[in-house]
C-alpha cells in the first residue's frame, strides 16, 4: 500500500512514551488515510463514518 506523502497532520502531548496516531487526506475522495507514527509505512484506509465511529469511542473513553 502506498502511504502518501502527507500533509500528515499530528498530536502528541510531547511526554516520552507517547504514541502518535497520524491522520492525512487521500488523494481518494472519502477515503482516510491513519498511520501510527513509529510505522510510517503502514497505514489505514477507512471511511469518513468509520472514522467518526472511532474518533467518538476513543471521546467516550471505550477501550479502556
């Protein structure tokens, strides 16, 4: 799977330790592109609504 270049956009809270989950558009209209930021060569492709499922279970703090 090809990546992409970006723009890769990014947020840590700069603690050591931190995993950096990185989020770009796809060249693919609807079609997401995540990556973890210590495997930049492995990414996701998902949908915007599957994308909105996980963004709203990490908010409510699932998977803890």
């Amino acid at each position: 799977m090809t990546t992409g270049t970006g723009p890769y956009s990014t947020f840590s809270g700069g603690a050591e330790g931190n995993a950096c989950a990185e989020l770009a558009a796809s060249p693919v209209p609807s079609a997401p592109h995540l990556r973890e930021s210590e495997e930049p060569g492995t990414a996701l492709t998902t949908t915007p609504a599957a994308l909105a499922h996980l963004l709203a279970g990490i908010r409510a703090g699932l998977g803890r």
